[in-house]
RNA sequence: GCGACGGUCGUCCAGUUUGGUCUAGGACAUCAGAUUGCCAAUCUGGUAACCCGGGUUCAAAUCCCGGCCGUCGCACCA
C-alpha cells in the first residue's frame, strides 16, 4: 500500500475527511467534508497561515461573497477564458480539445481563444475526424467550468467565484480607502471557490468545491525594487528547479534574474518561511518557473510552490504576477477609476498573487507527517507540529480507581478552555498512547498513583515516547511553551 | 467525457466463476464487562455491511440493464 492510499484510510478511520453526502447513490465526484480532526487541523493550518504572512506583513483580512454577479466575470475574463473548445465525437462520443487537435493533425498555431465557428471551418477544411474511431464531429461548444446560479425569480444569471481573489479585486478601492492603505499593500482572503472540473479525482487533491487562501499585493509598478522590508529576508534559501533544483538564496536570485524583482523575491520567502512551519519537508519542495504555455490567462510571470508527494509533485501555490489585468479591466467594465495615490502620484496598481490550495496542503501536511516507527512495534505516528495538530494534548487516567478520574476532570478543566484536548480512559495506557499519537496529538498526561500523592503527571512526547513529570498547576505553562513552539521536542 | 477494471460492517478482505448451505464469514478498529496496571496484553459479550434503481428467476451479494462512485490510462486541470 502506497502512501496515498494509507493517508486515505487514516482519513476515512479517524475523522479527517471523507466524501460528501455518501449516504446517498447521487452523490458526485468532487465534493469532500472535513470530520472531526480534519477541521481542527484546517482551522490550524489556517491560524498558522495568518500568524506567518497576514500578520507578519500586515496585511488585510475580507471574506467576500461566493455567490457573484455576471460582471464580475465578465471583466474577469472567466466568462470568455475560462473554457476549452471542445469537440466531441458522434460515433464514440469521446471528447477532444478542438484546439489542440486542428492544431496536431494539421500542424498549424490555433489560438485557444478563436471563434467556434472558426475551429468548426478549420475541422471541415483539413477534413478532421475523430483520431479514435474516424467518426465525424460535433461542432466545437464551449465547456465553462464556472457553477452558473440563478437569483431570485427573475432567474439572474450570477456564478460561483471559481477563485476567491475577485472580491478582493472589487472590493479594493473600498478597502484601501477605508483602511487608509499604502502601497505595497497585501489584501487577503479565505473562502471556497468553486470549479466544475470534468473529472475530479483523487480525494482533496482535485475538488469542484475547495479552499483557497488568497494574497493580492497591490504594488506600484515603478516601485517593485524599492522596498525596505526586503533585506529582512534576503537570505532565505529558495529552491528552484529548472532541469534541477538550484537552492539560492532570494537575494542571489534576484541577481541571476531568476526572479523579476525585490517584491516578488520578498512574498516568494515569506511564503516559503510559511511552509518551513507546516512540517511539510523543505526538501521535498521547489519553487518552479511556468512556461508561457502552462501560465494562466491572466499572468504576465508565474511560479509554482510544488510539493513532492507520493503520487507525483502536486501544486500548492501559484504565484502570479497579475500585472493590471484586473484592476484595469473591473476599472473598464464598471466605469469605474480604480487607481489610487502613491507618493502623490496617482497609479493603477499592478498585482502580485500567491493563491494557496488549502485542501492540498493540508493532504500534503499528512502525508509528509506520517511515520511508521519501526523500532517500535510499527507504531503509526503522525508527527504534526504541536500547533497543528487536531489534539494538543490527552489526560489519561492510569487506573479506573477511585481518585483518578476525580483528578483527571480537575487537570481536563483547566487546560481546556485553552487548548484541545481528550480523555480518554478505554482500554490498557499503551493502546490510548498509540490512538492519540496517530491523530497526531503531541502530549498525553498521564495521572498515577503519585498524583494522588503531590499532584504531578507524567507529559509522554509523542516522537520520542520519553516521560517526564510536571505538577497539574503547571501543566498549562507547559502546553503554552510546548505547543506553539517552533522548536521540535 | 471515453476505455478497462472494480464497489460487501468504521477499515481491509473472503464469499460471486457454477444463483439455494449467506439468518453474509474473518481480521483490525469500536462499545460494554472482567482482568492487568506505563507503551497496540488476555477473556467474555455486543454494535455494524452486500452502492442505488430496474429486470430475469420459485430463489439474486452472485446473472442482465441503467445510474452513481472509485482506481488506472487517454483527455482535461482556469
């Protein structure tokens, strides 16, 4: 068993995610719940996101609406570039991308944005048929991955956002206003965003309904050398790949020209200080430059934060420099002047974006966590950071005996309000040291005959399974230093 | 969306070839009790499943059709 497949049935065993509405036969592909541990290590995930790049660069935080208006996407160009022209066969009804098929079999450039009716001219001028099993073709439609919803009775056409980043595009002017905003700016948002994609697979990795944690930056164009906060981060390690991995530091890249500017090397370390924190293993990540074929419509230079996982290097982070593609046409199609004052200039901000997958992460968080212990009896440990995980801490009374449980409540209550934790007194010690620590749980309190005497625990660490003792009253301090620590015990 | 293969307790699997013995079995997990008392111990007992719909048949987990889901390949991945 690979392990994908163990992470799955960690997954489905212990409440971490699992498929949407499968009580029911109609339930489809694409659509995923978070139990239990799933959601509190989601919620985490996120805290941590916060704490390493809102916070720290004092960004600003909207939650926008999932439902928007035809406009939006207009200007967005989702309406028109969001879909593939694809053709379909009418004797074996497989599908093809019409584009990329005139284009092999009659070898020359088709656009991906030219006309149906072009495509449909240029199949019937070189005689195309169906590669598979020569049977003739449709006409060339356009599959639009955005979920279309009806408003009120009048049946208004509106969208599921298919990225969250288009309320922070029409919501900026408002909040760089009423913030009292000031170039280089980070706008930033968690929320679902929604894609109707053909074929959805593989659990989190590829969902129709998914988080993302979006950063816009909005920067002056003119400027993107000129900041102060980049020698904070000057000498962070970035691994890029390109052939093969080049590990350098942002301020090297930056003179090697493998990244464009101070501002897109200063996010680019953030962000990759941000993923040092996951547990997700460094090395095992890279940083990749996308070719003018692979980068999204809407962007002018594109890097990939990838991560190496079990079934092949996945993306978790795209990072685009949207120029003004965005604020210029929202400014065109509303009317409205979008461009705000810099240094008593006035400028239409340009864009730079890092769009996180959260779903993904949170996927590779585990897979990069999980550990079988084969020293001890093939234990399976997940070793999430402290801070990650979906149980701080466990209170394991030793014996089911008088006294024990009593003070097992009194420590239970006085560390929960602060952190999550769970009782547990089912079963021999070993076997609920073995349940918490393949959730993750890093601590487990254990009360025995000593604590009745003086009112000490044993702490058991999940990794090293060493113990040592802490009086009850103290086991709060402990939990406040242990857990959101960056250093590993 | 196409093709191949598959779908049975929470999880993994047996049973389908050859319809009846399946009132659907096992392992792990889980719950209750007993016992032990610091690393998955043992014993007893329990909960718990044939993906959905239709068809064939005296009889369907098993055969047929359709749908849904999954894995892999192709295509797709803004």
């Amino acid at each position: 068993m690979n392990t994908y497949d163990q992470i799955i049935q960690l997954a489905l065993e212990r409440g971490f995610y699992f498929p949407s509405s499968e009580l029911y036969a109609d339930a489809s592909a694409g659509f995923w719940e978070y139990g239990p541990n799933g959601v509190k290590i989601k919620n985490k995930f996120l805290d941590l996101w916060r704490r390493e790049l809102v916070r720290r660069d004092n960004m600003i935080e909207i939650d926008g609406s999932q439902i928007m208006s035809k406009s939006v996407f207009a200007a967005s160009g989702h309406l028109s570039n969001f879909t593939d022209p694809v053709v379909k066969c009418k004797k074996c009804a497989s599908s093809f991308r019409a584009d990329k098929l005139v284009q092999e079999v009659a070898n020359i450039d088709v656009p991906e944005r030219m006309a149906n009716e072009s495509v449909d001219k240029l199949i019937k001028e070189y005689n195309i048929s169906c590669p598979l099993c020569k049977g003739e073709l449709s006409n060339a439609e356009r599959f639009n991955m955005m979920f279309k919803v009806e408003i009120g009775p009048n049946h208004d056409e509106a969208y599921l956002r298919p990225e969250t980043c288009q309320s922070i595009f029409v919501d900026f002017s408002r909040i760089f206003k009423v913030s009292r905003g000031k170039l280089p700016l980070g706008i930033a948002q968690v929320g679902k965003s929604f894609r109707n994609e053909i074929s959805p697979r593989q659990g989190l990795l590829r969902l129709r309904e998914f988080y993302q944690a979006e950063i816009e930056v909005f920067c002056n164009p003119s400027k993107l050398d000129d900041l102060n906060k980049f020698d904070g981060i000057k000498n962070t390690i970035l691994r890029f790949y390109d052939d093969r991995i080049i590990e350098i530091s942002v301020e090297e890249a930056l003179h090697k020209q493998i990244i464009p500017n101070k501002l897109v090397g200063y996010y680019l370390a953030l962000l990759v200080e941000f993923f040092e924190r996951t547990g997700i293993d460094k090395k095992r990540t890279r940083l990749r430059k996308l070719s003018d074929e692979e980068k999204a419509f809407y962007s002018t230079v594109a890097f990939d934060f990838e991560v190496d996982t079990s079934i092949g290097w996945l993306e978790l982070v795209a990072c685009n420099y949207r120029s003004d593609y965005d604020l210029k046409s929202h400014s065109t199609i509303s009317k409205t002047n979008l461009e705000v004052m810099d240094d008593e200039v006035k400028v239409l901000p340009h864009i730079f974006e890092l769009s996180l997958g959260v779903d993904r992460c949170i996927y590779s968080i585990m897979e990069h966590s999980y550990f079988i212990d084969r020293e001890n009896d093939d234990r399976s440990v997940l070793k999430l950071k402290p801070y990650l995980s979906p149980i701080h801490a466990g209170v394991l009374p030793l014996l089911k005996k008088p006294g024990f449980k009593e003070k097992s409540s009194k420590l239970l209550a006085q560390i929960q309000k602060d952190f999550d934790v769970f009782y547990d007194e089912a079963g021999s010690i070993g076997r609920r040291y073995r349940r918490l620590e393949e959730i993750g749980t890093p601590f487990a309190f254990t009360i025995d005959h000593q604590t009745l005497e003086d009112d000490t625990v044993t702490v058991r660490y999940r990794d090293s399974m060493k113990q040592e003792r802490i009086k009850i009253d103290d086991a709060n301090s402990f939990l406040f230093t242990n857990v959101f620590t960056y250093e590993n015990k």
